[in-house]
C-alpha cells in the first residue's frame, strides 16, 4: 500500500486512515484529521497557519 499525504498539513497518511475528498471538479484531497479538513473548509492558507509543514517552511522552521 501507498502512503499519501495531507493535502492541508502535508502529514503522512497511514493506509486505513484519513479521509478522501473529491469535488465536483474531480479535484481528490486526503485529510490526515477532521482538523486538517476543517481548516481548508473554512479557506485557510496552509503557508499562513504555523503548524503545518508548509507554514514552518514559510517561516524557515524545517528541520
């Protein structure tokens, strides 16, 4: 099995776990957590919240 990741927090994805996501669009996002799914629902940026992995990036936080 593949793993995926978050398309909010960029977090790995475990088979079995998560969420799956398909617009009307046929666009397919994988949430790791309702907390993820909320975030992008509400039309939050992943660059702007900190604990994302591409918000620590943003900010130069990666280690």
């Amino acid at each position: 099995m593949e793993k995926r990741k978050c398309s909010f927090c960029g977090g790995a994805i475990e088979p079995g776990t998560g969420k799956l996501y398909a617009r009307k669009d046929g666009t397919v996002y994988y949430f790791c957590s309702s907390k993820c799914q909320g975030n992008l629902n509400l039309g939050r940026i992943p660059r702007k919240v900190a604990w994302t992995e591409a918000g620590r990036k943003a900010r130069g936080k990666t280690t």
